[in-house]
C-alpha cells in the first residue's frame, strides 16, 4: 500500500489554522459552549476544512492534514494565551519600579 501524496503549501498554514482559532473565537462568545469542549470543536473543524475543500480528493490526506488544522490551531490559541498572561504578570508587578 502506498502513502498518499499530500500537496500542501505554506496558505495551508497561514489561512487554514487561524481561521479556524477565529471559527472557535465566534462559537466561543456566541454560544454557551464549555471551555474543555473547544478543542474537540477546533478538530472537528479542521477535520471538515481538509476533507471537504483542501484535499477532497483523498480521503486519508483529508483526515491527516485536517487533525493537523486542529490540532495547530489548539496550539497556536494555547500559546498565544500562556505569552500574554505571562506579559500581563510581568507587567503588573507593583514591587518593581518602571522608569517609563
């Protein structure tokens, strides 16, 4: 059995994966989904954004690279957040002086 061959290029990425931590964002303040349910959402939005427009020609190639949309746009949200708290700490600390 051969591998399949899976065409992707760098768009993938760069419009796939964020539209996806946007799609979540929206369902997030839209609806009263718990918090522990999004990244199954965000999976099961890459697994229909791959399989039904990227690489509707194979099924497996669907399925491999859309548990990659989902899981990539889980970890892209996942460090956004860590940096930013981890900013507002190191921004919010009285005990510390800040010429400017």
């Amino acid at each position: 059995m051969d591998f399949p061959i899976i065409h992707t290029n760098i768009w993938d990425g760069v419009i796939a994966i964020p539209g996806i931590v946007l799609f979540i964002q929206i369902i997030k303040f839209m609806t009263p989904i718990k918090h522990r349910y999004l990244p199954t959402l965000a999976t099961i939005a890459g697994l229909l954004l791959s399989i039904f427009v990227s690489h509707r020609h194979s099924l497996s190639a669907g399925l491999f690279m859309g548990f990659l949309y989902g899981n990539g746009a889980v970890g892209l949200y996942a460090s956004f957040k860590t940096a930013w708290l981890a900013f507002r700490k190191d921004n919010n600390r009285p005990d510390e002086y800040h010429p400017y």
